[in-house]
C-alpha cells in the first residue's frame, strides 16, 4: 500500500493550484461600489436602536410656543439693554437709576454701596436669586 503512494508521487509531475484573492464587499474598504445600497438598506433593516429625544434641547423639540419664544426673546433683549446700560454708568455715561423694575418673570433691584453697583436678580417664577456687585475702579 505505502508502494502505491509512492508510485503516484512519481506519476503526478503536473499539479496545479489557484490563486486566492481576497475581494472585500464593502465600498469603502475597496469593495463593488453596487454594493453600498444593498448594504446600508440592510443595515437600516437590522437597527432597531432610538435615540432618546432630549426635552431639554431647544432645537430638537417641535412642540414649541412662538409667543412663548417671543416672550424669552423680548426679556433677553431687556435685561441684554439693562446690562449695557448698568455698564455704561460704571463708566461714567448716563445711565439706569437706582430703583426696582419688574421685567416679565424678573425683578431687578439696583442700588449704591461703598463698593460699587449692587444688583439683585430675582426670577418671580422659581423665587432663584442672583446678586451681582460691580466694583467701582
């Protein structure tokens, strides 16, 4: 038997192999370019993974008030024109007295100390304040 194995090693001078070449499929590994659609529908197919919507993210919501937005805007440019104008009196330029004003959800209390401008934020909604002293130079 091992004689007959041996015979046909000497008997077989002509053996042949292929190449084996590695074609990928995906496009952007250097594969078919038809391919992409096939797999990306595919991929779309399998995923079944949704984002959790943020409510706090102010440009993903589409249940937005305009009059709300409007109200937010106009009270921004309010206490936007009052912060300017408390700068420009630390400065030396006319500008806001002291006194308290009630701007839709805020009432600003401004006053004179030893140190400089004291100012009182106070959000009416949440009761939140916030106190800011601007030194005199």
């Amino acid at each position: 038997m091992g004689l007959f194995f041996v015979g046909m090693l000497f008997f077989s001078t002509h053996v042949t192999a292929q190449d084996l070449v590695y074609t990928p499929k995906n496009p952007a590994f250097g594969g078919n370019t038809f391919n992409y659609q096939w797999m990306l529908s595919s991929a779309n197919a399998q995923n079944t993974y949704e984002a959790p919507r943020d409510e706090s993210d102010p440009f993903g919501r589409l249940d937005r008030n305009p009059v709300n937005d409007f109200a937010e805007s106009l009270n921004r440019q309010i206490l936007s024109r009052l912060s300017r104008e408390l700068v420009s009196n630390q400065f030396g330029e006319e500008g806001l007295e002291e006194g308290q004003y009630t701007l839709g959800d805020y009432q600003i209390d401004i006053g004179n100390s030893d140190e400089g401008i004291d100012i009182s934020i106070i959000d009416l909604k949440t009761g939140a304040t916030t106190n800011v002293s601007v030194p005199y130079f």
